[in-house]
C-alpha cells in the first residue's frame, strides 16, 4: 500500500509539473499580427513613425495581449494600392497572420479593404489610411478603422480660415483619395459660409516638379490651401520659396505635421500661424496626452519632437486592436466572431480623446483645429486654437444633405464662383 501511495504521489506531482510548464508554455504562445505601413517612396518617413505608434503600443503591453506573445510581421509599401496590396497578400497567405494592421495611405486603404473581403477569416485594422471610401462606400465586415478619417480632420477649419480673412484660396493638392477627403471635409463648410476655392491644381503623388504649378498661382487669391504630405509637402514649400511665393496658406492635416514641420530652409519661419486641422494636436493639454508624448521621446530616441499624426493613428489602432485581444483572452476561434465583437464594442480614451467606432466600424472623434507655433527649443508645433467634437463621417450633416454634396472627388464639392 505504501509503494502504490507513493506511485500515485509521484504521479500527481508530475502531472502537476506537466501541467504548470503547459499552463506556461501556453502563456508565452506566439501570435503573429501583420504590420504594414509605407517605408519606400514619399511617405517614407511618415510610415517610420507610424511603425514607431504600433511598437509604442505593444511596448505598453510588455509584448504581450490576449496572453500571448505578439510578434510583429513587418512588412512594406510606398503609398500605391498595388505595393499595398502586395505586401498585406504576403502577409496574410505566406506569413498566415489572422490579424493584420495597415495601411498608411488613402488609396491604399480603399484596395485593402477590397481586399479584405477575398480573406473573411481574417481581422484587418486600418493604420492611418483617411480615404472616405475605405467605410463609407462598400465597407467590408472584416476591415476596422479606429480613427476618425481625412474629411472629418478638415470640419471647422473652412470657417477658421474665413475668419482669418481668407475668402478666396487656390488649392494644391495630391491627386488621390485622401486629398479628395481632405478638401471636401474643408469645402462644405467654406463653400456653405461663402469662401471661393477659385482653383485646383491637383498634382500626382511623389511630384518633385513644382514649377509650373506655381507659375499658375493667382495673384488675387487670399491664401493656398495646400493638400500635400511627406516630400511632397517639402518640395513643394522649398519651390514655392525659392520662387518668392509670400501668400499665407492653410494646411491638410498632414501637410503641417511633424514630418513636415522639421524641414529646413527659410519659408518654414513663414509657416508660423498656418492653420490647419487634425485628428490630433501637439499641444493637447490632457495626462493621457502627455504621457504618450513622455512614452514616445522615451523609447524613440531617433524620432521627432512630437509624435507625429502617423505615429498617433498607428497607436490607437493598435491598442485596440491588442485591446480587443485582452477582452477575448486571445480566442480567434468561430471566425474571429468574440474578437470582432470585442472590437466593434472599444471605447477607451486615448491620446486625442475617446475612441470608438460607428455601425461602419469607421472612427467617431474629436477634430482639433490648429495653428504652427514656436516652441522655446525653436521646434514648431501645431497649437490647438479650437476643437469641434463628435464628427461623424456626414461631416455634421444629415445624410440627406450629404448624399446631395457627394462624395468628395476631383470636382466635389465646387464653389469657384
């Protein structure tokens, strides 16, 4: 009886150590997620730093979210739907991720959400793609976007440049989706107040030739609405010096951002007072803000002295999508059905405010409107002048008047007479 009292002892202590190395295997399980953002071409350095936003977020999760390890698959484009495409196919067929973050830019992000739905098994997070048309037209299922998009950073910020006195602009901008969104979010409510955006000079993305463009500037204008990002928005400022250019301007929400505002050379000094508009600011007065700034400078010695719109788009996507993965304790199973759940039910409060979603799983938000600024270092920031809450994807329309404006497009809206 004795010798058997020990067997059995001995095997439930080995069961037990069996168990407790399973239970800690278990936890450090590898799940791979997909991580895609533009490392090639214009928008270079704006998808370093939205690379920096999602290492920022899984760095606050010590690795770890749904109780396993998260490794990031890298992969990337250079703002052009097919490279997108190409680099999110590898990642999701070769590489096998369930869950995959990305795009960066507009157009890119209205090919994979085409995409996304050849793949129902599979999550995808947006990035910071800001095209309209990635959740408002033909959305699919399985395509999430937490932040707010490229319209909706540009509501309030028609009327701010009336009250500076701009009634009639000239725009330059890229000549993609997002820029679409950008202008039309600004037109509907300059155009409805009485601006006049006498022209558009819509130029392709990576344009390092901006001559003629400014040979065609009017002298009669008030301002140029500049709808530019990355190089795009450098070269374009350096020409536009070089050349005498002195009209003030205001502009996209990624034409003053961090990635621009640091460049050198003599007509960035003239960018001080530029209005612009955001889903985000530099100057947000919020502990939630401060400490992700604080987070950002600590862990990213090589980045800029601000997060950048990237960097903060790429964050809140993250974090809700390693969030989600907390809320579900990892379970991808049934087809992602708890996860998606999980997803559509986020709201927590991140650095530029709450972040939820709508029924289009598009991002429902704070837009912030803004002007550069100097700091005491001599470094430029865009200081929050006022903030317009709770834009929907209708612009602060009723879906009828918007239905009737129309996408924004080339030539939506018009108000040049």
């Amino acid at each position: 009886m004795k010798t058997t009292k020990k067997w059995w002892m001995r095997t439930l202590v080995g069961a037990a150590a069996a168990l407790a190395a399973m239970g800690s295997a278990c936890a450090q399980e590898t799940l791979k997620i997909g991580l895609l953002a533009t490392l090639e071409g214009p928008f270079a350095a704006p998808g370093q730093d939205g690379m920096r936003g999602a290492d920022l977020a899984l760095i606050q999760k010590k690795g770890m979210a749904g109780g396993k390890k998260i490794e990031f698959i890298k992969v990337s484009s250079d703002a052009t739907p097919d490279k997108a495409v190409a680099a999110t196919r590898k990642a999701v067929e070769q590489d096998k991720v369930p869950i995959m973050i990305g795009p960066l830019s507009g157009d890119e992000g209205i090919a994979v959400k085409n995409y996304a739905k050849t793949q129902p098994g599979v999550t995808f997070i947006n990035g910071s793609s800001g095209a309209q048309g990635a959740t408002l037209v033909d959305p699919a299922p399985n395509f999430y976007r937490f932040n707010t998009e490229g319209a909706q950073w540009m509501v309030g910020l028609g009327e701010h440049a009336l009250a500076k006195g701009y009634k009639k602009v000239y725009l330059v901008g890229e000549d993609y989706g997002f820029p679409y969104s950008q202008v039309q979010g600004f037109m509907a409510g300059y155009c409805a107040k009485g601006g006049k955006v006498v022209d558009k000079a819509w130029v392709p993305l990576g344009t390092k030739d901006y001559a003629s463009v400014i040979a065609k500037v009017p002298k009669d204008i008030d301002a140029l609405l500049v709808v530019l990002g990355g190089s795009d928005a450098v070269n374009f400022l350096t020409q536009y010096e070089q050349a005498g250019g002195d009209k003030p301007m205001i502009g996209g929400s990624i034409t003053v951002d961090q990635t621009v505002l640091n460049f050198k050379g003599k007509r960035r000094e003239s960018l001080l007072g530029t209005a612009s508009a955001g889903p985000m600011a530099d100057s947000i007065d919020t502990p939630e803000w401060k400490k992700f700034v604080a987070d950002y400078k600590a862990n990213f010695k090589d980045g800029f002295p601000s997060p950048s719109l990237f960097a903060y788009l790429y964050y809140i996507n993250t974090k809700a999508t390693l969030d989600a993965l907390d809320a579900v304790k990892g379970d991808l199973s049934n087809g992602q059905k708890a996860y998606r759940d999980a997803l559509q039910k986020t709201n927590f409060v991140g650095p530029a405010g709450t972040v939820k979603i709508d029924a289009n799983r598009n991002g429902v938000g704070t837009t912030y409107i803004t002007e550069v600024a100097k700091a005491a270092d001599g470094s430029f920031y865009n200081k929050v002048v006022k903030t317009v809450p709770n834009i929907t994807e209708t612009l602060g329309l009723s879906e009828a008047d918007f239905k009737k404006m129309g996408l924004g497009s080339r030539d939506v809206p018009d108000c040049r007479k």
